[in-house]
C-alpha cells in the first residue's frame, strides 16, 4: 500500500499542470489515468497544434449557473503566465485570429512540457490505471490519511485527492464522466451535463433543400435566446452574438459559430442568423429597384455579394422565396415587387430563423457543459465545502469557455489554483 500527500485523478491537462505545481512544491504527488495515453484531449486540439490559450480571455468568456466562481483562478493564473511557461520550455507559437495561440509544430510540444514540469516535481504516473473507488475516511484536517483509493495497482492513502477526470466529451479518447458522478455520490449537486461546442442538426424535411449545400461556409453572425437558469430566469447577455465562421453539413451547421453558440442553445430554441452581416438586403433590393428591368435573382446575388456562394443565394430564392410570397419568383422583375415583400425576403436572410432539433453529441463536442456545481466548491482552492481535502479542476466543474483556447486556460488556471493550495500531509510536515 502506497500514501501520498496528494493524488490526482485525470491526467489531462488541469491534471497535469496541477500536479506539476504541487510536486514542485515539494508534495508527494500520484498522477493517474484510466487512459493508456496522456493528454490525448490536448493531442488532438487545434488540429493538432494545440489552441492552448487565447490573449483575450475574460470571466465573461465562460458559461457557468455561478458565473463569478471562475474569476479567482483565472486572475492567478493569466494566458500571460501559461505563455511564460511555454516560452521557458521554448516551445514556438503563433497567434491567429482573436487572439488565439497555437503551437507552430506540435500539440506534443505542450504534453512535453507538462511531463516535463512533472519530473521536475518528481510526481509518480500511473497509466494506465483505473480507479474503482474513493472513500472519504471522515478524518480531520490533521490526519494524515483523509482518503483511500482503490486502484488497479492496489489500495492507495491520500491525504488530498484532486479530481481532474473531465466529461463525456469525445468518449473516442476515453472520456467518462467518473468525476461528476463521485462528486455526486459525496453528496455534491450537479449542474445537468450536455455536449458544448458542438454542431447542430436539423430535421430531415426541414434540412433537405440545404443538404446539396455542404461544405459551402460563410461568416454570420449567430445568437439565441438567453437560456433561462435553474430558477427559470433569463440572466442578462448569458447569450451573446457571434461572429464567426458557419459551415453547411449534410445533417446541419457547424463552424465556430454553430459551436460557439452551441454552448448557449437550449432545446426548443431557434437560432437568428445573419448571413450578410455588412450588408440590408432589404435596403439594397429596394434601392436596385428604381428604374431596375433586371430580375429579382440577378438583383439578389448582386445584394447578396461575394460572401454568400451562388449556390447557396439560388437555393435562398428557389426555397424560401416563394413561401415568403408567390411573386418572388427568380425571373420575376425586380421593378414589380412589392417592398413588403422585399423587406421580408431581405429579412429572411439578415434574421433567418431557424430551430435545431438537437446535437451531434458528445462524440463531436468539444466540451461538456456542466458538471459539479462550483457554489459547493471554494473559489481560491477549487476545495469541496462538503468533503475536506478533495478538489474538483478543469472541466469536470460547471465551467465552459468559448471556443478559441479559453478551456485550456480554466484548466491551467484552476489546476494551478489547487496545485496551490494542496498541503503537506501533518505527518510528513513535522517529520
């Protein structure tokens, strides 16, 4: 039988940075994982580089039922301070849009660097090993075994145990939601888990006329209504608007916008897009009208402009036209039509609105939504108020960033923020 200071549970990447930070401080550190390999979450971000932080973030970044939980950490840990770390390690980077920063070579790159931080913290890795049970031993704060593992490898004694095990989030890579249920058989409450960053489908008859239209992508503008919290309140801008990217697939919409709002929607609710952001269709058809003896589809590609494909702006009018009125045929003249009906075709495309009928899922979110709920969680430590010694980091808490990096930087940031706080066991401290 083994006994630690600490034993961290997920060794992804709040896992990792949290051990790393505490066994440099001179803990006796386990880290382990079901997973045979580290990090795979990290492995295959960014396409395979790694969107490890972003310049830009913010509490305002991130979706929670208590939106202030997150502000301690990420104040203790800025993408400054993770940038310094990568720097050291002398890892190249590159920033693209939004402040995004990627890895020029390699995601590994920051696994390495991770591992590194932890042979510098001299903390033991168990991969893989299961765990099939933690067991609070109702012990006081001066106790030095608090807690006891049953593991693969044996029964294992904690004085702290960090949770650090994510979501159901790409279940490909061995994602389970072992964190969230503990949490709950210890007693604490958990904010409903759902996929986050995620694509959204459509039904079969409502999606038909756009299935030709995969891979045609555009930028939009996309926002949903503000979901209503646990009480049934809406809170104030919980639901912003994006601008991003949006791409057509055969089941639905996908891009950053679809994934960034995603976190947002609700079921039953209907998304507003703008497909021509810059430009009032309406205004333009109106305007090209006076004088005009071109036909309305002629006039309504030039609106529409070059962002918006050919394709898509023929289907627009060939589809959804003709139910708005029965003389917005394509060959109709554009000098003909009535404004109301053009103010409404215009309409259709500046705020077409449209109802989701569900989620690809957590095969391709990102991220889970939810999780333990951070009001029984101390903001400083990410410490349970209900069980002493055992911490919750990363994404297993109700804490979502936007896409772009800002779900790596909660998990450094929180993972640091705990890495911080964990103790030496009394024992070994006056030894």
């Amino acid at each position: 039988m083994s006994s630690y200071d600490v034993v961290v549970i997920g060794a992804g990447a709040a896992g990792l940075m949290c051990a790393a930070v505490a066994g440099q401080r001179g803990l006796k550190v386990l880290l382990l994982d079901h997973a045979p390999k580290v990090a795979e979450k990290i492995r295959i971000s960014g396409g395979g580089r790694c969107n490890f932080t972003n310049r830009e973030v913010t509490p305002a970044n991130f979706l929670s039922e208590n939106p202030h939980f997150c502000r301690s950490a990420l104040a203790g840990f800025t993408p400054q301070d993770f940038l310094r770390l990568v720097e050291r390690h002398g890892i190249a980077w590159h920033e693209k849009h939004r402040g995004q920063l990627f890895c020029d070579h390699s995601a590994n790159d920051i696994i390495q660097m991770l591992l590194r931080e932890c042979d510098a913290g001299h903390v033991t890795r168990w991969q893989p090993c299961a765990v099939q049970a933690v067991r609070p031993l109702g012990a006081a704060d001066s106790d030095a075994v608090r807690f006891e593992i049953d593991t693969e490898r044996g029964l294992i004694h904690a004085h702290q145990v960090v949770i650090a095990t994510g979501g159901l989030a790409i279940p490909k890579i061995g994602a389970t939601d072992f964190g969230q249920k503990l949490a709950a058989q210890l007693g604490h409450q958990i904010v409903p888990l759902r996929p986050a960053l995620v694509p959204l489908t459509f039904a079969a008859d409502t999606w038909a006329p756009f299935v030709p239209m995969a891979g045609i992508s555009l930028e939009v503008e996309v926002s949903t209504p503000a979901a209503p919290n646990a009480k049934g309140k809406r809170p104030k801008g919980s639901a912003p608007l994006f601008l991003e990217d949006l791409l057509f697939t055969h089941r639905g919409l996908s891009g950053p916008a679809i994934l960034q709002i995603s976190s947002y929607w609700q079921p039953g609710q209907a998304l507003t897009l703008n497909l021509t952001p810059q430009r009032d269709l309406a205004g333009s058809l109106k305007q090209a009208k006076t004088g005009s003896r071109k036909q309305l589809s002629t006039e309504w590609a030039r609106a529409l402009g070059e962002a918006v494909p050919q394709r898509l702006a023929q289907t627009w009018l060939s589809e959804q036209a003709v139910r708005i009125s029965p003389s917005l045929r394509p060959d109709a003249a554009l000098a003909e039509l009535k404004d109301k009906d053009l103010d409404a075709l215009g309409l259709s495309a500046n705020a077409w609105s449209i109802v989701p009928n569900g989620t690809e899922g957590y095969a391709k979110a990102e991220v889970t939504a939810g999780g333990v709920d951070t009001r029984e969680l101390s903001s400083q430590s990410m410490e349970s108020k209900k069980v002493p010694g055992l911490y919750f980091i990363g994404e297993v808490v109700d804490v979502t960033g936007w896409l772009g990096g800002y779900n790596f930087q909660w998990a450094w940031a929180s993972g640091v923020a705990c890495g911080r706080a964990l103790s030496p066991t009394p024992v070994a401290a006056a030894g």
